[in-house]
C-alpha cells in the first residue's frame, strides 16, 4: 500500500520524506509531525512508508540520507549553498505564524549579499558545515537566513564583515551595523524573546570590537535585563511554560547559549572595566541552569564548552584582585600580610585547582618553548573544536595574568630606594623574592604563548580575540618594570632570573608583545578607543627599556639614573594622562580617509586589569583613574 505524506505536507502541498517519527521537512521547521491513519479491515492504523521509501530519501537540504549501517561522513552532510538558499526561501506564507503583515522598510530587507558574506564565512566559502558559533544556532540561522529578525540578520552581516578574511571595508562594516540599530529600535516595541538577548549582546560585541565597549554597554545591560524578564537564567528543561513549545535539544541549547554567552561577557568586562563602573555590582546566577553541552543534528551544531565555567572563573578571580586594589593600602605591611591579601592568594589556588588540564599548555621551562613543548600544543589544539579554540588562548593566558596581577604590588615595593632586603624580615623577603619569581614566570608564559600562535600559521586566526590584549599588557608590564624600575640590589634573592631576564630574551618577547598590540589596533580600524592608550603605554615602555640597554644599565639602574638619564632624554615630551578614546559607530567613516581623528569623542579612564599602579613610564606617560592617584601617593611617601 502507498504511503500517505504527512498531515502538514500534505496541506501545503510539499515533498515529503515520508521519514518516521518525523518527516525532514517537520523536523527542519520545527513543527511536529503527524501521519493520517487508513481504515484497513474495520481499523485505522498509521501506514508505514514503503521499505525503498524508508531506505533511502533525498531531503531540500540536498543532503542523502542513506541506512545506519552506510552512516556518511560529516563531509559528505555538507550542505551546498544551493541547498542553504532553498532552504531558506522554502517556507510559505502560511506557515509563517509569526510574520508581521506590514510593510519593511526596504534598510532592513534581506539581500543575496548579506547571505553571502554571512554564508562564506561561516562556511569558509561552502568547504565546512556551518561554523559551531559558541552563542547560537548557527545551522539553524543559516537555514533560515530569509526569516531571522532584522536586527539578528544585521548585526551577524556586521560581525562577519569584521571577522572575515581577507577583512571587508570598515564602511560596510558599520554601514551593517547602523542598520542593526535601526532594526532594534523596531524590535524594542515587539515581544522580547531569547533572540533579542542574542541580538543586543551581539551589537554589543561588535561595538567592543571596535574599540568602544563603553558605546556597547547600554546595549548589554539591556539583555542582561530580559534574562531575569524571560528566565533565561533557569534550565529549559525545569521550565514548565516552555513544556508546551516541545523544544528539541538543539532549541533548548540555544536557549542555554543566550544565557551563557551573556555570562562570559559579564564575567570578562567586569574584569577590565573601572572599579567604579555599576557592571561590577551586577550578577548572574547560574546555579540553575545546566553548563553548555554538544548538540549534534547530524553534524556538530553546538560544541562542548567546559572551558567557560573555569574561565569565568578566572576573570571573577580578577575582578576581585581589582577590587581589593582599587585603593592603595595605609601601610606596607597592610599590602603584603592583609587578609584580604591571603585570602585571594587562597581563592587564586582553588580556581586554577578548577582548570582542565585537557586545556592547560603550559611549557616545561617559563622562558622558552621546546621541540617537546610544540609537538605536545600541536597534539592537544588537534582535539580541540573550533569553538574550544576560541577559549583555550584566552583561558591560558588569563590564568598567566592573574597570578601576575595579584603579585605585582608585592613586586613594586623593589622600586622603593629604602626598600632594602637587608632591611627586611626574613618573610617579607621571601615573599618578595616569591613576587619578582611568579610575576616574572607569567610574563615569560604569556610570551611564549603568544610566540606559539604567532608560528603556527594555522592557529593565527584564534589569537585574534581583543580580550587577550589585556593579559598581554600585564606581561609588557612586568618585564618593562623589572628592566627599568626594580632595584638591582634584589637580584640577588633570585639569581637563577638574574641570567634569563637579558637584553636579547625579553627584547624579542616585547616586540612581539607591541606587535601584537598593534594588530588590535588596526582591526578596531579609525574609531580605536580601547586598544589606543595600552599600545601607545606599552610604545613608551619599549623605548624606555631601549634607553636603559643603550646606557647599560638594562635591569641594573637606579632610581638616580632614573631621574637623570631617562628625565634627560624625554625632555621634550609633554607629561600624558593616557585615557580611552569613546566616540560614536553611528557616523560612517570613508575608507579611503586618512585622518583618523576627524571625529568628536570623549575620553575616560582605560579598559585594564591594574593599570600602572601609580606609575610613570618615561617620566611623564601616566595611567588615568582615581586608582592611580592612590598608589602614586603611597608609592611617594615610602620613597
């Protein structure tokens, strides 16, 4: 007996795959599917389809669905961009149940193009199945491409124009992103789902991107707001008003991404923003929400995240160091021996006591990286997912950082002329020595690190993330002070750093370190808010750290060769308060333009983990932020 199609096939007319439970197409759009029954001797019962039916069927994502034991590789369930665009446009009018009947404004219509730039790249051009993007459905975006919300289409048209290679114009760019903006306005007066959450967090993002995270913070806000609005933050699973949605396993994933995406971003600008920004005090509650899982619909649509957890972690970690610094102490003992002091030495041990060490690539020497070292990275990045390479380089090297940030004003007091270790209990020497030891490790780690990915022609594309500047500037931070600041007389608690700590080991690194910096630069393009005082700091430490080699004294100078020498040669230079530059994307900017700085912006205190602590690089570049005014007169009245 024929098989019958079902019930919803059947009344729009479509192909059906006669598959059970569940035809192709029903499973695609999400709709549950129901076969009619035949009467057949005085019983209705549900026809099965015919054995060649059920054996093999050709799907409209031009997919061959073939029998279990001739199961295809993941290549071969590559869907051509043919498939993608009729699966985009398949759908009719009809079943569009949430389709507005009103005219679009013609801004905020599809185009083949924004499908394009979108598909190219996370397809790298139809080779690979769709990227697994760790926030969202990517498939299922892609597929559905022609029917996304106007604000989602934009802004991911944004984000791929940025992220692409070789990188299109910045005009295109934020030409996308303005068009993002105006599609949220609309979509504010709308219904709120856990796609508006994906979209403001996206125009967020790409806000941060560019440079200017202070004009994406409204935006982040807003989505953090419609979490507890659309309990995002409790599991679908344990969500009885979603039971009667039927959400597949890849829906509800979806809706666990929003949230954790949404996590790490908080987690990672709390970090990095001024101690006195209001999203410090903000806070998510993840307790009821089940971690980020693999979700495979044949092929790989969400990858494994058990990095994010830790990381988050980590960055928490962080946000606490900056915290208890965000005042210098009343004495120097207070900073070395506080409870606040020992207590984030213990919360430091128990969140690298959560790091998987599936994702640890830590050297066997701190300062350079061996045959071994390269083989073992080559073999742990080889079982990593391409989401799980876009949170390994920045797991590791905040990890670095933050044992470099809780010891770096332990590490300043070797720049006090009366601090001498002869001076000195026997404690607060070894707890010095252990400072200048641990800081120093760091640094060396976030280079070699950093050296890795720079070889490695494959791995390139992943240590481009803007976040991992900031650990990268804790590094440069590190190896200009003990080249230029630290008493020499406090070598001799670590002579076995005494050797390694040379002209030719940490000149390479540094200039890897500004080159990298430079990168960041360049891809926040002419709008550079966030990237701008960090390199133009880490600039200034480089040629300081040239004047301290060309006399002679690289880690060897004194506090009068300091005020003499260095003075001398930077005479001529202004005193600098470096801030970061915040200014408008909404205004579009000509490519071909050469002055960059024909725009009007504001400025305020810098993206950072600690600053310079009080500091003066060349002696007259300071840091902005109350913070330094603190350290700086307690830095003066123990000097």
């Amino acid at each position: 007996m024929r098989p019958l199609p079902c019930i919803r096939c059947r009344y729009y007319r479509r192909k059906c795959s006669l598959d059970r439970p569940e035809c192709d197409r029903c499973a695609r759009l999400g709709f549950e599917c129901e076969y009619p029954k035949r009467l057949v001797k005085g019983k209705y019962v549900t026809v099965s389809p015919s054995p060649a039916a059920s054996t093999l069927s050709v799907s409209s994502s031009s997919t061959l669905e073939v029998p279990e034991e001739e199961t295809p590789s993941i290549q071969s369930q590559v869907p051509s961009v043919l498939g993608f665009l009729i699966n985009t446009s398949e759908q009719s009018l009809e079943e569009l149940e949430d389709c507005k009947w009103e005219i679009e404004d013609p801004d905020l219509m599809p185009t083949l193009e924004d499908f394009a730039i979108v598909y190219n790249f996370n397809t790298k051009g139809g080779s690979i199945t769709p990227i697994c993007c760790f926030s969202y459905d990517n498939d299922h975006f892609l597929r559905t491409f022609f029917h996304q919300p106007p604000v989602l289409r934009m802004i991911y048209c944004a984000m791929a124009a940025y992220t692409t290679t070789p990188i299109l114009p910045e005009s295109i760019q934020l030409s996308y992103y303005a068009r993002a903006r105006k599609a949220l306005v609309r979509a504010m007066s709308d219904k709120p789902t856990h796609q508006t959450v994906q979209a403001l967090l996206n125009v967020c993002l790409f806000a941060f991107w560019k440079g200017q995270p202070d004009i994406g913070a409204p935006f982040f806000k807003m989505a953090l707001s419609l979490i507890s609005m659309l309990k995002l933050d409790i599991d679908p699973d344990d969500s009885p008003w979603l039971f009667n949605l039927k959400l597949s396993p890849r829906q509800k994933e979806d809706r666990r991404r929003a949230f954790w995406a949404c996590y790490w971003y908080l987690c990672f600008q709390q970090s990095v923003a001024k101690v006195t920004d209001s999203i410090i005090s903000i806070s998510l509650n993840h307790a009821k929400i089940k971690p980020p899982s693999g979700v495979d619909d044949p092929y790989p649509i969400f990858a494994s995240m058990p990095v994010i957890l830790p990381g988050c972690e980590i960055y928490r970690l962080i946000t606490a160091i900056k915290q208890a610094a965000a005042v210098a102490p009343e004495s120097i003992h207070d900073l070395a021996f506080s409870k606040k002091t020992l207590s984030l030495h213990s919360r430091l041990i128990a969140a690298h006591s959560m790091l998987p060490s599936q994702y640890l690539m830590i050297s066997e020497s701190p300062t350079e990286l061996t045959a071994s070292d390269h083989a073992r990275f080559k073999a742990q990045n080889a079982n990593f997912s391409i989401a799980e390479h876009q949170g390994v380089p920045s797991l590791n090297l905040y990890t670095f950082a933050s044992v470099s940030i809780l010891n770096r004003p332990i590490l300043y007091l070797t720049s006090i002329p009366s601090f001498q270790p002869i001076n000195q209990t026997s404690e607060m020497q070894t707890l010095v020595a252990s400072a200048i030891r641990q800081c120093l490790d760091s640094a060396f780690r976030t280079a070699c690190f950093l050296q890795y990915y720079l070889q490695d022609e494959t791995r390139q594309d992943y240590i481009m993330f803007h976040t991992d500047i900031h650990p990268m500037f804790e590094a440069m931070v590190v190896f200009w002070f003990v080249s230029c600041r630290m008493e020499p007389v406090w070598w001799a608690l670590v002579p076995e750093w005494k050797d390694l700590v040379s002209w030719s080991a940490v000149g390479r690194h540094v200039l890897d370190l500004v080159a990298f910096a430079k990168r960041v630069f360049e891809r926040e393009g002419k709008r550079a808010g966030c990237s701008m005082p960090i390199l133009t700091c880490m600039e200034a430490m480089w040629r300081e750290m040239e004047i301290y080699q060309a006399h002679g004294c690289f880690c060897g100078g004194s506090a009068m060769f300091r005020n003499t020498q260095v003075s001398k040669t930077n005479n001529d230079v202004d005193d600098i308060v470096l801030g970061m530059r915040v200014s408008s994307l909404n205004d579009m900017v000509d490519d071909d333009d050469e002055n960059e700085n024909d725009y009007g912006y504001i400025v305020k205190e810098p993206q950072c983990f600690l600053g310079l602590l009080g500091m003066d690089v060349c002696s007259g570049i300071s840091w902005m932020g109350p913070s330094e005014e603190s350290w700086r007169l307690f830095w003066k009245l123990y000097s």
